[in-house]
C-alpha cells in the first residue's frame, strides 16, 4: 500500500508541476492581439460531435 501511494502522490507532483510551468504559456498565448486562425488548437478546439 506504501509504494501506491508514493506513486500516486509522485503523479499528483508531476502534474502539479506541469501545470505550473504551462499556465503562464497558456496564458500569454490568450492574451496576444493576432488571430491565430482556425489550426489553433488552443482558441479553435476540436470537439468531436456525436451522431
């Protein structure tokens, strides 16, 4: 049971992590004034559509 939760709690730490160091990139790529056209995968996301 000890090596799950290490392994979780590294997973948690990782992610964490990540996410601390893609937020600001996020966040400048939101804030910039060009159009980045419809391959933007961040403004132009591609949600599938169910039939």
């Amino acid at each position: 049971m000890r090596s799950l939760a290490y392994v979780t709690g590294l997973v948690l730490v990782a992610l964490a992590v990540a996410a601390i160091a893609v937020t600001p990139l996020l966040l400048v790529h939101a804030r910039t004034t060009h159009d980045h056209g419809p391959a933007c995968w961040w403004c132009h996301p591609r949600i599938s559509r169910r039939r």
